[in-house]
C-alpha cells in the first residue's frame, strides 16, 4: 500500500524543488538597483500623500461589509430568480423573507450612518 504513495512523493518533492529553485533563481539573475523613484509607494500613478503606514477610520471596514453582504445577497438571488416558476410559493416567502432582513439590516445601517464619509 505504501507503493501506491511514491507517485505523490514525487509529485510534492518536484515541487518543493520548483518553488525553491525559481525563488533562489530570481534572487540571484535579478539586479537590485534601488533608486528613490523605485523606493516610493505607488499609489495611483499621484506623488504619495502622508505615510503609508496610517490606519483606516472604522466606517471604511463597515462599508467594505456592506459591500460584500449585499454583493453575496446577488449570488443568492440570481438563481432563484431563473427557477422562480417551478420553485413554487414556500420558496417565494423564504426568498422574500431574506430580503426583508436584508433591507432592514440596510435601513439599520443608514439610520446608524454607517453609510456616511467624513
């Protein structure tokens, strides 16, 4: 039985040997010269503004949530919306109820000014 794993082996070490062998070759075949230019964070193609390193005010994080919440609402929609007819009513409820919560959480999130910029 331990013969039907040396195939695997081979596989997981020609790997290992790949990764290191590409990131030891491009160490050394790659020229460092740091210039300023080369040093200086890229942001948008503009001169940087302040210090990289600053922190995000936390209504950032809560819009990227939203974001991504009401993005993932679309995936469950979507196929729901192509089957509608032969799902029936129970599903109808279920879906409507979902969206209920979904704009509620919505209203809740305005009402808070979670959705505001400063």
């Amino acid at each position: 039985m331990s013969g039907s794993y040396i195939p695997l082996l081979i596989l997981f070490s020609v790997s290992i040997v790949n990764a290191i062998g590409m990131s030891v070759a491009s160490h050394i075949l790659n020229p460092r010269r740091p210039t300023p230019v080369k040093e200086m964070p890229y942001e948008s193609g503009m001169m940087p503004l302040g210090d990289t390193r600053q922190r995000f005010s936390v209504k950032f994080y809560l819009v990227a949530i939203s974001f991504i919440v009401f993005d993932l609402e679309t995936v469950f929609l979507i196929p729901w919306a192509v089957d509608l007819q032969t799902l029936g009513w129970s599903v109808f409820g279920a879906v409507s109820l979902f969206v209920l919560l979904l704009a509620l959480g919505l209203v809740y999130e305005w009402k808070k000014g979670g959705l505001e910029w400063e």
